[in-house]
C-alpha cells in the first residue's frame, strides 16, 4: 500500500477549499437518510461537498473517481440530570410569544454531540487525522487542512435550512411610515360604526392613513373575507398603507402596506390616526389579532386529544412501512401526505422498486434531482432501516421501555426540493395539506412525462352538464380533477338543539358551557355535492341572451385512488381563517355508481357554439374596441386568466377595477370564463400576434416543451416567463391533445415525430365502489397553524403516524378527518 502522503499528493489537485456559495452537504446522504450519527458516519466528497452514507460512497467513488472523502461521526453526548426537577427535567415555561428559540416563545431543545473527523482515502480506506497532517509537505498540509477546516465552519445546507429562530410577531417598520403624506380633506373617522365605503360591509373595515377612506379587506377564493375595496383602493390610487379598525389600542394596532405586502409598523400611528380625529389613547380593542388567536390554538385540548388518541396507550410499531418522520418545522402536513402517497402501489413501483436503477442514473448532484429524492423518501419510508427507537434522552442505559418515538428520517433534502420557489411550501410556516398534496401531484405531472405516471392513480374525469333553462338545450364540458371537495352543510346538523343550547350558555358567559361539535351526515354533504347548481346570469346561445341555467357535476371516470376533502376551513368576515368544528360519519365504503356521467341523453339538443354578442352601444360604429390595459394587467396579477380579465374590462365598458372584479366574481363558474374573447372587427377568438421573447420561448422549450406550446403559454399569460410555466403545467393536458399548434406544426412533427398521445388526457376508469385505507387530520383553527397526523389502515389494523411516532390506532377519530383517501374495491 502507498504512503498515505504520496496518496494525499496524488489526489491534491481534486481537492477543494469550500468558497462562499458552495452548497456543503454534511449532515444528510444524497442518497440515503445516513447521517454522521449514523453507523458508519457521513463521507462528505472533498470536491463536489456531497455528503454520502457507508452503503453509497464506494459507489460515488466508482462512478466518479473521487478518492478523498471527509469523514464525520457524531455521538450522543449523555445528559446531566438538573436537580431542580425530581424527574430531571425542570417545568417548561408556558408560552406567551408567537416565536421559536426566544425568550417567551416555544423551546427547542438542542441535542450535544461529540464529533471526530478524518479524511479517508479510497479504495484502500486509507485515514488522515489532523495529527498526520503535521508530519506531510507543506503544500499537503495546507490545502488539506484548509479544505477539512472549510468543510468543518461552513454552515450545512440542512442547516441553512432549518429555521433556529422564529418570531411571529416580528414587524419591520414601513418604509412609507415616516415621511407619509395625509390629504388635508377634513375626514373624520367616529370611534364606531364603521362600515365600508363601497358595499357598506360592518366588518374587516380598513382605513387607509393617506385619505382616510374606509375599505372592507380583501376577497378569498370561496367568496368570503370583503370585497377587495382597501386593496383596490390602493390600486387606484398608489396610497400604501391601512390599519384595520377595531385593532386600535393604546399600544398600537393592526396596519398593512399594500405596496411592501405585508403588516407592518408605523412609529408615527399615533399623529397618523389624529390627523382623522382619531384619539389612539381612548381606543380599545374589538377584535383578536392572528397573534392571540395562533398562540391559543397551541394550546388548545379536546380536538388534539381525540385525533392523536391520547387518551390511550398506544403500542409502538417497527419495521418496514411504519417508519417516522421527523418535524422540521411545522412540516407535518408534508409527512402527512407521503406517508400515504406510499402506501399508494403506482408510487412504490415507480420510485421504490427501481430505486436502484434510478440511484445509478441520477446526476451528478443528486440532492436536485427530483426522481432521486422522492425515491429516497419513498425507500426511507418503506424499508424498515430508519424505523428504529429512538434512545430516551432521559435514560441513557436503554432499560426504559419504546416511547414510540422513532429514529426516523429527516426529509430536509425533499422538502427544499419540492418548496423550492414556491411562496408557501419554501417556508417554514405551517400549511395546508390539501393544497400541498396538489403541489406535489403537479410536480409528479411535471417529472413524469415520459415513462409511467403514478399521478394517474388519482386522475379523473369530470362531466359538467349545463342545461338552459328557457331553451332547455344542454352543453356537456370535461375536466380533468384529483380530488372532489365535499362541502360541509351546517344547517343539516342533527343535534341542533344541543348546539344552541351551548351557544346560549355560552352568550350568557357560562364558562362550564361544554364544547359540542355539529353532528353532520356524510349523506347531506354527497347530497349538497351532487345538487344541481343555479346558474342566474348565463347568456345562452339558443336564445341569444342572458337567463337561468343549471349545472350538474359527475364523474366521467372513476380513479383507482379517490381523495374526498371536507372542505372544513373558510374566512370569518374579520378576514381571520378558521375551521369549521364538525363531525361527519364518513363511510368505510362508498359506492358512486349512481353518480356515473351519462353524456348527451337520446333526444337532446346541444346548445349551438355560438359566442356571446359584444358589447355596444346604438349610433357606435361597430369596431374592436380599446381595452384599458392596465386594469387587465391588475386582475392578472390577482391570478385570474387573462382572456376571463379581457372580457371583465370589455363587458364592463372600461369602466374600472371594481367593476371588473364584480364581474369576475360573478361569472367564474361560467363555463366559458376563461375562453377567448370576441370582439366586433375580429374572425376569432385569438388574441392578437404580439411579440414574444425569445429567450422565453428558449427556456420553456428546454423544459421539454414545443416552441408551439411554449408559444401558447407565453400568449395565455401576457408574455410572463413565471405566469407562463405555471399556465402550461396546469394545461398539460390541454397540450398533449393538441392536434395542431398554432405554429401550424403538429406536436409530433415539433418534438422529432414522436406519436401524437391519444386525445384527451389518460386516465384509469373502473367501477366507483371504494373502501376507506387512510385520512390525514388536522388539529387547530385554521390552516395557519395547528398539526396534522394521518391513520393509514395496514394488514387490516389502523396505523397512526404523529411525526416520529408510529403506533397501533386503537380509535381512529374517522369523523374528524380533512382528506380521505379511498382505493378501489374489485367486483
């Protein structure tokens, strides 16, 4: 064997010093969950910085012909016990801050390791201590010590990841703040009463501190929360920020800066509000904050008792397919939502049965490959090797008993991968999980264009049936859905009384009025879902005009995977999210045979296609009108389509950004919302030929689209690079079945001739008779905040999966689910 100095000097040129920017992966395998407290350590690579367990580094080492590796173990270091607590553990303050890791707010306890590093020389496994650095040539010992000190200092990318600090209630003072200019109008705001200026809304009022106006706040997409006036105020006007009304107090108040986007502090409030005669010392508060309201959902009892069944005790389970997964951060909606994806077969024959191929064909830096790491997560969650106890801070023998706390994995890599860009699902903060599984789905969409797509398991067909009233003709569309949103009927609750009389006691400030939750049935919410829709204001082909329409929804086909969402979160009129507390019987089976689209019913006419006339005036020429620009690039930006904000503008005669929205907001259950536009002077819906980038065009077609498809979304999305990826990946299979492009060129003829895909996106079709195998709860108020565990029902008995820890269910709370996921039942 060689001299271990005349290796190093061998290899001396392949090693690097870590520089600022370098992205330094010594915490996690790109490959694996191994970690340096792992058996065997971490190899991080000494030129790419690519961290890998024992069972992958020889590999790397072979494929790549790198031969120096940093090697790190960590272990555990034992904990002092505290004589201020009979248990060793001193009481945990109760929090009163909205933060993490700072006085007042929640703890986060930080584990104590030992560390030993080396360098290690392959093949032979040849080490290097710092020792042995001493006695090499100068040109050796440096540029190695150099290296293993960078590696050593440079913060890891988990690291970096992983939010230490957090502070909800942290604001940054407004950059409009100081110097904010206030019209001298003689405005003078009274101490109530206050209703919206526009549509006379009492709630979410906001007033603006340049001219005083009072604006109710923004609309969601459900309808609820205001009318968008304060923000279309801002937008008329440029005026920056507001303070909502009824948060006032001596201490401050509630404002926002429409321009920086975001709440904000006002040093100056006080001589802002007292310019519109506002006395703040007098103020006093109305309403909670989202500060009062997020800390005391992490407090709160009853509803997380139930759903995390800790009432009981529960058996811990090891070994393959109940591993844990750790929490980094208000991260349980992503394990939520993977642990069931899993258990889903479409996604372990695709990721984990061939992890091996896909681990010998990954890049050259895997930790950015989205096939790798989600093969990586799948197999980490299957195998059994990370599905191991945790040992017990508290008892360092081992004597103590399973906790059902898991070693588990850490899925740091996965989840910066999949939030990466994302405004949301980059963050920290706790989110949706309904929403997040969409997310994932679309980037599956993305990934899997060639080749087998486990998305499909979930893909469905949906029939609208829209039937005119007075001509009594129908029009039939198609969509494409993943999910069916069940909505919650409260009125059909079935212990009303109970309910009013809590809600009496409670007015009457009973403070041992007990909590009582809506009974719903599950069989008022399918009815709600399957109800025809009144449709008052569509405009009818037949009759060439504007009357009453109803809508009908069925299933087209039925997936192999069905995902039932209660749609339990909304918005109070205060602009506050919150959940609705309810409890439905949600089936074990479900048959939706009845429920299957039946298409053009023998004798039935079609509406004609015909487009709806323009809008005109008498003694107007008749000539494509002038559409204001600007206001069609503001409802854009709100994230409508841009031919549904055309014709906003042009049904509403150019007549402002309030009466578009309304109009919006009154047709976007239209079936043609968001088809093109026709105006007098032109033979087309098209939009007009506009100029686009080139260098738009060239990135979305390296993206594995045409030039025409590219094409498409550029002009869909006034020519924005970002809007056009999101457009053209939520149209993906509008694509596909494109028979020609507007270029003039097939798809086939513009992607090298390959086949054109059959017409209409692929989907799995079978009988609709379903049995229940997982749900995913949530516990909390709203979205925001709270936690989510999933029970997933495994060789007949129910599995719950709380973060690291995995046990026998013992009463699975199925009527207080979010998401329900069901699975085909053969005949």
């Amino acid at each position: 064997m060689a001299d271990v100095g005349e290796v190093l000097m061998s290899v001396l040129s392949t090693i690097r010093v870590p520089k600022p920017g370098d992205r330094v992966h010594k915490d996690e395998c790109a490959l694996s969950f191994s970690s340096p407290e792992s058996e065997g350590g971490l190899y991080v690579c000494m030129n790419s910085f690519l961290g890998f367990g024992r069972q992958y580094v020889e590999r790397h080492h072979a494929r790549t012909g790198q031969r120096a590796y940093f090697h790190i173990t960590r272990t555990r270091k034992a904990k002092e016990d505290d004589s201020n607590s009979g248990s060793g553990h001193p009481p945990k303050k109760k929090p009163t801050r909205l933060a993490i890791g700072i006085e007042g707010g929640f703890d986060v306890e930080q584990e104590l390791y030992e560390e030993d590093y080396k360098v290690v020389i392959l093949p032979d496994r040849q080490e290097v201590t710092s020792d042995d650095l001493a006695t090499m040539p100068d040109v050796v010992r440096e540029r190695v010590s150099l290296s293993m000190a960078g590696i050593m200092s440079a913060d890891s990318v988990s690291h970096a990841l992983q939010v230490q600090q957090w502070d909800g209630e942290l604001r940054q003072e407004s950059r409009h703040a100081p110097e904010l200019k206030q019209l001298d109008n003689g405005v003078k705001i009274p101490p109530s009463g206050w209703r919206c200026e526009v549509c006379d809304l009492q709630e979410n009022i906001w007033m603006n501190l340049t001219d005083g106006k009072m604006m109710c706040g923004r609309r969601y997409f459900d309808g609820s929360g205001g009318n968008n006036h304060a923000l279309l105020h801002f937008q008329q006007t440029g005026f920056p920020i507001a303070v909502k009304l009824g948060t006032i107090t001596p201490d401050g108040g509630d404002v926002y800066s429409y321009d920086e986007d975001d709440m904000v502090l006002d040093s100056k409030l006080p001589e802002h509000l007292a310019h519109f005669g506002i006395n703040m010392m007098t103020m006093e508060k109305t309403e909670r904050t989202m500060t009062e309201l997020e800390i005391a959902v992490n407090q709160r009892v009853g509803e997380w008792e139930v759903i995390q069944e800790s009432g009981t005790t529960l058996r811990p389970l090891f070994g393959p397919g109940v591993t844990g997964m750790k929490n980094l951060g208000n991260s349980c909606y992503l394990n939520s939502v993977m642990q069931v994806l899993f258990t889903v077969p479409d996604f372990q024959q695709k990721y984990v049965s061939n992890i091996d191929k896909i681990i010998d064909e990954a890049p050259s830096d895997p930790t950015q490959d989205f096939k790798t790491q989600v093969a990586k997560l799948g197999y980490g969650l299957l195998s059994g090797d990370y599905s191991k106890p945790a040992p017990d801070p508290a008892d360092e023998t081992g004597a103590s008993e399973p906790r059902g706390d898991q070693i588990g994995i850490a899925p740091r890599m996965f989840k910066a991968l999949v939030g990466r860009g994302h405004p949301e699902f980059s963050t920290n903060r706790q989110q949706d999980a309904q929403e997040f599984l969409l997310h994932f789905i679309n980037m599956v969409e993305r990934n899997c264009r060639t080749g087998s797509n486990p998305s499909e398991a979930f893909r469905f067909l949906v029939e609208e049936r829209i039937v005119c009233q007075q001509s009594q003709k129908a029009k039939y569309t198609q969509r494409v859905d993943y999910m069916v949103q069940l909505p919650v009927q409260m009125d059909q609750a079935t212990n009303t009384e109970e309910l009013q009389e809590a809600e009496r006691r409670r007015e009457e400030g009973d403070s041992s009025a007990p909590t009582v939750r809506a009974q719903i049935p599950f069989t008022a919410c399918m009815a709600a879902l399957n109800e025809p829709e009144v449709l008052t204001d569509f405009w009818s082909s037949a009759v060439q005009s504007k009357t009453t329409a109803t809508k009908t929804t069925r299933f087209a086909s039925f997936p192999d995977h069905l995902v039932i969402q209660i749609k339990k979160f909304t918005f109070g009129l205060d602009w506050v999210p919150k959940k609705l507390d309810v409890s439905i019987d949600v089936p074990d089976t479900l048959d939706l045979s009845a429920l299957r689209a039946t298409g053009q019913q023998p004798g039935e006419e079609l509406l004609p296609e015909v487009a709806p006339p323009p809008l005109m005036t008498p003694d107007v020429e008749v000539k494509a009108p002038v559409l204001d620009d600007s206001t069609v690039s503001q409802l854009c930006e709100m994230g409508f389509p841009l031919e549904a904000c055309r014709k906003a503008v042009y049904y509403t005669g150019n007549t402002g950004i309030d009466a578009a929205m309304n109009w919006i907001m009154g047709h976007m259950d239209d079936a043609d919302f968001a088809s093109p536009l026709v105006m007098p002077g032109c033979s087309s819906g098209t939009t007009p030929t506009e100029s686009l980038s080139e260098e738009h065009l060239a990135t979305i077609v390296s993206m594995g689209f045409s030039r025409d498809q590219a094409t498409k979304a550029l002009r869909a999305t006034s020519n924005v690079l970002d809007r056009a990826v999101d457009w053209i990946f939520s149209h993906l299979d509008d694509l596909e079945s494109m028979d020609v492009s507007e270029g003039g060129r097939s798809a086939a003829e513009s992607e090298g001739g390959r086949e054109p895909p059959p017409p209409g996106p692929r989907v799995k079709d079978g009988p609709g008779k379903y049995e229940l195998f997982a749900f995913i709860s949530h516990m909390g108020t709203s979205t925001m905040c709270g936690h989510y565990v999933c029970h997933i029902k495994k060789d007949h008995q129910w599995v719950i999966f709380n973060d690291q820890k995995v046990c026998a269910s013992e009463k699975p709370p199925k009527d207080l689910g979010y998401l329900y996921f069901y699975r085909r039942v053969s005949e």
